[in-house]
C-alpha cells in the first residue's frame, strides 16, 4: 500500500487528537485523556513547541469505512491553505515525539505515542513512521531514541525489540516514578520564596 | 545549612555540573557510560537550542579550590516534555546533592522548587526515573507522595541505540 510520512500541519489536530484517543482505548486508558485538539496546537505549533509530530496519510482510494479524513470531514480531497496537506489523503497515523537529554550521552529523542489505525497495520507503515523519527533525531546528532511500552502489549514490545530496542527496565531496573496533581501542587507549595 | 543557595545554573557552572554528573554515575555503579564533555554540556544547555535546564545547590561558606567562591555542592537538571493525554510534564534528568551535604534538606527543597517551576509552567506532572535498587532514592520520593508508574502501571523503559537507528532511518521508503 502507499503511503506517505509528512510533518504535522497545525491543521492536523484533530486528527492527531482523534488518534491519540484510539490508542487511549487501545491502551485501556481513554479516561486518561485530558487534552484536546487546541491544546495539541497551542503546544506543538507555537513558537516554543513541546513536541514535533509526523503524519502517515494514504491515498483515498483506501480510507475507512467510516470515511476517516483530513479535519475529521467526510469528504476528502480538499487542499488547505499552508499547502502542506495533500489533496486525496487521509491521515492514518501519526508519531509524537520530542527531544530529551541524558547526563551520560548527550542529545536523545523520545518517541512517546506511534499509533497506526487497525485497518491500516501490517503494511510498514509504523515502521516508515519510526524511521522518519529515527531519522530525525541522527539529523539532530542524537544519540539514542527512547520510548516506553507496557508490559502486556506484546504485539509493540516484539514490533521494537525486532528494531533493535533494549528493554532497559528488565535490564537496569529503571521504574517511571511521577509526582502527579495534588502530590506535585503540595511539594510546590513548600517551595523556598524567591 | 540554612545558608545553602539556590539558583539557576550558568556557562561557568558547567565545570562542577561534569564533577557531579560523574559522582551520581559512581554512586549508581555505571561512571564508565558517562562520555558527556565540558563542551557538550556548554552547547547543549546554554547555546541557541537549549537541550536542558539546571538548578544548582551552592554552600557560601565553602572555598573553591581556585578562588573564594562558593563551592557547588549539587544539582538538579530537567526539561519539559510533552504527554498527549495531559500535556506538557517536566522531567527531572538527574537530582543530586555530595554525599558530606546529604540529611540536611538540601534535596528536600531542590525537589519542592522543582514542582513550584512545574506548576507555574502549566505541567500537570513531574516524572523521572530511578533503578529498582535505589532504594535511598526510591523512599526519599514515596515519602513525598511519588508513585511507580513501571509497578501500578506496567509501564517498561526502552533505548534504541544510535547504530540500529542509522539502520531504521537509512531502510527502503514506501
């Protein structure tokens, strides 16, 4: 199937919120989600964007049954003002990812969601989405990508490992710890006045 | 120890930020990986793309080796990230305070400046990471109310090295 990868276009939110919830319910956790399509643009198209997203689009002749398209509309084929969007295409998948930092190596990026719609796996599609962040981030001189999966989600823990990812958990003992909402506003509160 | 000092890190800091990198490496036994220089450190946090933000700890009282300055004695370096379900986090990299300056509070109030600057940037969270065998670490946050996201969750850490990621991005295009 062809398909393309292309930066995300402001114009793209919805889409990109639309996916984010899939891969929420995916994950069994859909009341998790918290943010809507005008914060993802606030944050990732302002001037200080928080993250960088790719899109992977195929050509209409293949959308969805429930006719998935750019902006969410029923009918494709429109061309939208920045020129970025392709006319005839519907957005099937999408990476959000962003730059970290470790102490010991330098530059790295974090590839926190790859999300690709069930009727559109199997065709290389979330590989052609990694390797345009992998390729991103050798552009940027990092050194390493990271990303985290649970630890029941077999089919991505074996899409990674065969890609050449290390399960640092297993193998270092590193454990996610987070200061969370009324844990973080309580510390914050503590804090030394300036 | 009242009368140590908190404040954001400067281009000359960088000398003391590589002296406790390492010594947080040594303690967690894997100083051997630490390949990071003075000059990456300076390009990386203080060029026109700053990659990381860092709180230094200072006690006044001390001497520096070269001249009477006060002696930098820890450090906390953390950037903002981004959750799709919530938005912007900040994420603490590294935490670490020279073992002669430990149980004085000095982390204690690091950890509760770093959360005041997590919650006037509009994050929702503070993550981090630590190893499962840092169990000084690991109580030090579950006191303050940290929860485990790898043990409540499942959720496991994952590297892809640089060599597979030259061979990722350099695969057929579709």
């Amino acid at each position: 199937m062809h398909f393309k990868v292309r930066a995300a276009a402001k114009e793209d939110c919805k889409e990109i919120s639309r996916m984010i919830m899939e891969l929420a319910v995916y994950e069994n956790m859909a009341d998790q989600v918290k943010t809507s399509h005008e914060d993802l643009k606030r944050d990732g198209f302002s001037p200080n964007p928080f993250y960088e997203c790719l899109i992977a689009e195929v050509p209409d002749e293949h959308k969805t049954k429930d006719g998935h398209c750019l902006a969410g509309r029923s009918t494709c084929g429109h061309v939208s003002v920045s020129g970025q969007r392709q006319p005839g295409y519907t957005v099937v998948g999408y990476a959000l990812y962003f730059y970290t930092y470790s102490t010991w190596k330098g530059r790295s990026v974090y590839m926190e969601d790859l999300y690709v719609m069930p009727d559109f796996r199997g065709k290389g599609i979330g590989t052609g989405l990694m390797a345009k962040v992998a390729q991103v981030g050798v552009e940027k001189q990092c050194v390493r990508l990271q990303l985290s999966v649970l630890e029941w989600n077999k089919p991505s823990l074996d899409f990674y490992i065969a890609k050449g990812a290390e399960d640092l958990t297993a193998k270092e003992g590193w454990h996610f710890l987070r200061f969370h909402g009324q844990t973080l506003d309580t510390l914050a509160k503590e804090a030394p006045k300036d | 120890m009242d009368r140590f000092k908190l404040r954001k890190a400067e281009p000359k800091d960088v000398p003391d930020l590589l002296r406790l990198i390492k010594e947080l490496a040594k303690y967690e036994d894997m100083e051997d990986q630490v390949i990071l220089t003075e000059k990456d450190l300076l390009e990386d946090g203080f060029g026109d793309h700053p990659f990381y933000h860092c709180l230094v700890a200072e006690d006044p009282s001390e001497q520096s080796n070269n001249n009477n300055g006060p002696v930098v004695i820890g450090f906390a370096m953390y950037y903002f990230t981004y959750d799709p379900w919530i938005g912007k986090l900040l994420y603490l990299e590294d935490f670490f305070v020279m073992k002669e300056y430990r149980g004085f509070g000095i982390g204690s109030e690091i950890l509760k400046l770093l959360s005041h600057m997590a919650v006037k940037s509009r994050c929702s969270s503070m993550h981090f990471i630590v190893a499962e065998g840092n169990q000084a670490s690991i109580e030090f946050y579950k006191r303050r109310g940290a929860a485990d996201l790898s043990l409540e969750e499942g959720w496991r850490l994952f590297k892809i090295d640089k060599s597979s990621l030259l061979k990722m991005s350099s695969g057929p295009e579709e």
